[in-house]
C-alpha cells in the first residue's frame, strides 16, 4: 500500500513524470502541465493538488527572471527541464516555477493555482484557513499550503522525493489561454494556461473564460 492509499485518496496513485515526458518549450511546458500532479512529502503526510493554471516564461523574455543571464539566484533557470525555481516575491511570498529548456538555457514556468485533491488538512493548517477554494489559489498561496521554500530550489521534480510531478492519467479539461498576471513587460502575450471553469484558478474571471 502505497502513502497515497494510506492517506484515504479517492483518486489513483500518481507516478513521477519521466523527464522524458516533458516537452523541451517553455510554452507547450505550460499547457502540458496544466491536469497534472504536484506532489509535497512533509513529515506529517503527503499533500497533492492538480495544477489547474500556469504562466510560460520563455527564452528572452523581458518579463522573466532569466532574461538577463544566469546569475546566483536564479540558476535553477538555466538546469535541465524538470527542476524547481523557487524565489521569494516582494519579500513576502514563495513562487514555484519549472525549469523548461535545455541545459544552460534559462527559462520556466510558473505555476500559479493548484486544486487541492490530497492532505487537505495538512494545507489548511499550512495556510491557517478552512476554505478550500483559497487554500492554493494563487502563486504565493499555494507555495504556503505545500510548504515551498528556497530550501527546495534546484530540486529535481522528475525524482521522487520531498516535492515532485507526478501525473494519475486524468484529462486536464479544457485549457484556455490569456494574456499574464501582474507583469509589467510582454503584458499581452497570451502565454498564461488554465482550466476552464475551474473554482481553483486565481486572476479575474474575464481571464478565465
């Protein structure tokens, strides 16, 4: 019996995505990890969501933090796809992104919204909340109920371990596509995936149709 068994999943055990699996562009990165599995191990349980919205941050783009070339802090941009970038926004909140590209060249994906589906209470704890609906939806939101820090930076997501991608073989749904969130820079390219209709993507609801 496997800990996702144990912990009373009504839903089927995820296996870790092969990197092999994992599409070597930035964008189609994003929108082939929209329905898939983002998998936290904490040493009160394991907590999983489905990933329901993600923005592309591609090779030269003004808008990304690998656009002016690798440096100490985002160097897990520049690591084969598959690996975490975790950085801290405006002093206040942890963003999780994956790397997306080839060795040394820097890009990723951000993923902004994760539905809740495992160790529901372990994130409700996490975030100090019983709504569901807000318990990951958002960026910064999700990073807390998952407990994602710096001390997970450059972490291998394609390898089982304390924070992975996994996938349970569901469809995603219907993916629409729109312009980004909170950017300044390359504001209108339509490069921020979601599924549609979902209660757990963040952003106005004129973005989510």
């Amino acid at each position: 019996m496997s800990e996702w068994d144990e912990i009373g999943a009504a839903e089927t055990s995820p296996h870790v995505l092969d990197r092999a699996e994992l599409p070597i562009d930035t964008a189609e990165m994003a929108r082939f990890l929209i329905g898939k599995m983002l998998v936290r191990t904490l040493a009160e349980g394991v907590a999983g969501a489905r990933i329901v919205e993600t923005e592309a941050y591609g090779i030269g783009d003004p808008a990304g933090h690998a656009w002016r070339g690798m440096t100490p802090r985002n160097g897990a941009l520049f690591l084969e796809r598959g690996h975490a970038y975790v950085y801290l926004a405006y002093g206040i909140s942890f963003m999780l992104n994956v790397s997306s590209e080839t060795p040394g060249v820097g890009a990723g994906v951000l993923i902004r919204a994760i539905e809740p589906t495992v160790g529901i209470t372990i994130m409700q704890q996490n975030r100090g909340t019983d709504r569901v609906r807000d318990l990951a939806r958002g960026p910064g939101r999700l990073c807390a109920a998952l407990r994602i820090d710096r001390g997970l930076d450059r972490i291998d997501l394609c390898r089982a371990g304390p924070l992975w991608l996994g996938s349970d073989g569901r469809e995603a749904g219907e993916i629409g596509q729109s312009k980004r969130i909170g950017i300044t820079r390359a504001i209108d390219s339509k490069l921020r995936f979601h599924v549609r209709g979902n209660r757990f993507v963040s952003g106005p609801r004129a973005l989510n149709e």
